[in-house]
C-alpha cells in the first residue's frame, strides 16, 4: 500500500492506494479540515467526532463504509486514521455544508478520473511511474526491470483473475507464498528486513530481487497456465512450484558468488531509513 500526500488549494490531504484493490484512501479528517475551513487538525477532528455521532443516530452507512489505517500524523508518527474511498467522501460532502463542498467534489471526481484514464491508457501510469523513478534517483536499468516485473506480475494476476482467484487476500496469499518460497521470507518479514512501513516492497527491492520476483512469477503462471489452474487449492500448489523454481536458482547464485540475494538495502531517504529501523 502506498501513502502520498494530495494537494487541494494548498491543503495537505493524506491518502493510500491499495494495489490488491486498486482504491485511494483519503483522511476523512483532512478532507472535513478543508470542508469547515478548521485552523487545526484537533478542531476538523472535533468536527468529523460530532459529525459521525449524528450520522450514526440517523442510520447513515457513510460511517460503516469507513475504514482505519495508519498514516503519518503532523508530529511524525503513524497513527490510525478515518479514511474513505472517493465514492464515500463524494457523499459525505453532502453532509458538511461548506462553500468549499462543489470545488472539493470536483477535486475527488478528478482523482477518480486520472485513475479512469490510466486504466483505459496504461501507458499514462507507466510514464508517471518512470518520472518518478527517475526523479528519485533510480538507474534506467533498474526502472527497466522494475516495469518488466510489473509486467510478469500483471499477466500472473489477469490469469488468477480468470480462473476464480479473488482481488485482495486472495491475490495477497498466492502472493506470500511465492515469495516465501523463492526467498525464504514472506512479504512482510521482507518489507521489516527493509525497515519500510506504507512503502511498496517492489519499488524498494535491488536489481537481483526484482529479477528473482518476476522469475517466480513467471513460473507460477506458466505453471498454472499448463494445468489450467483454477480455485485457490489448485494455484497454491503452483505458487509452490513456482516459487521453488526461482529458490533454485537463487541458491544456485548465492553459493557461486557468495552474496545473499535478499537484503536490508532500500531507497528510503537517509534519515527516514534510520528512523524506521530503530
């Protein structure tokens, strides 16, 4: 999952995108700040308290559709945080009047528009992807097996699509057991390996891990294509199978240069990465 902080008319609003599910998170908080045009984080969240209690009273699902994650406070620290899908704050809105409410929907409409436009033209997620590599320093050869592993995992996860494997855990357990077997650690033993947190593990592997990812995958699905895969139990076993493929040849790697393919490095900021692995 990976945090980015939106802009709207100067006002920092925080928000996930889940890659399983393919959905923006935004701070309800930050959201109702700009709403009531609050002086202070405490005042919007006074504001959204009073507000979800009347909501509730009145039977409103706006406030089951809410969901909790943690994201970077003003003091520094994760904390749990109201967020909401788009649809759910296009709603909400309704709720706070506010001369903001119009420009604020037109904002979260616009959001969902760019993600429209990039699954209609995947190449306009993949230019943005590689501007942003590139401006955080990452080599073109490194940027080029990056988005060939996205590649290898896209096709892998079209083919679980089809054949009755579900988007979220699903995905997020064939997942883990791929990379536990190729690598001998799971998805979130890795990313604590690396001292991430909200990062994506993927944009933080070295050129060798992402090779070895893209080979698990590949074989998962080559394997699974051969079998004509479907359902969980069928394609755990080629998750298996895959990933010991790609075990092998990281074996075979390690004890010809004596070097261990799975490591600590990242591309965290310097300072953030000391903190992080305290």
């Amino acid at each position: 999952m990976k945090q980015e902080l939106a802009v709207f008319e100067g006002h920092e609003i925080r928000r996930h995108y889940d890659e399983h599910t393919e959905t923006w998170w935004f701070s309800v908080v930050d959201i109702i700040r700009v709403l009531t045009q609050q002086p202070n984080y405490n005042a919007a969240q006074n504001y959204w308290k009073v507000l979800k209690h009347r909501l509730n009273k009145e039977g409103s699902q706006l406030v089951t559709n809410c969901n909790q994650l943690k994201m970077t406070a003003a003091d520094g620290k994760q904390r749990l945080t109201d967020v909401a899908t788009a649809e759910t704050l296009l709603r909400l809105v309704q709720s706070v009047p506010s001369p903001k409410a119009e420009p604020i929907k037109l904002w979260l409409a616009k959001v969902g528009y760019e993600r429209m436009q990039e699954m209609a033209d995947p190449a306009r997620s993949l230019a943005r992807a590689r501007e942003t590599w590139q401006q955080q320093g990452r080599s073109a050869k490194w940027i080029e097996q990056r988005m060939t592993g996205q590649e290898t995992r896209n096709k892998l996860t079209d083919y679980w699509a089809g054949h009755d494997i579900k988007k979220g855990d699903e995905f997020a357990i064939l997942t883990n057991i791929i990379h536990q077997e190729w690598s001998g650690v799971g998805v979130t033993a890795h990313k604590n390996l690396k001292g991430l947190k909200t990062e994506n593990l993927r944009d933080h592997m070295s050129e060798a891990e992402l090779i070895f990812t893209a080979l698990a995958e590949l074989s998962t699905r080559q394997i699974a294509e051969s079998v004509a895969a479907t359902g969980m139990v069928e394609n755990k076993a080629a998750a298996k199978t895959g990933g010991r493929i790609a075990k092998k040849a990281r074996l075979e790697l390690e004890a010809k240069t004596g070097r261990k393919v799975v490591t600590g490095e990242n591309y965290l900021p310097p300072a953030k990465a000391a903190k992080q692995i305290k």
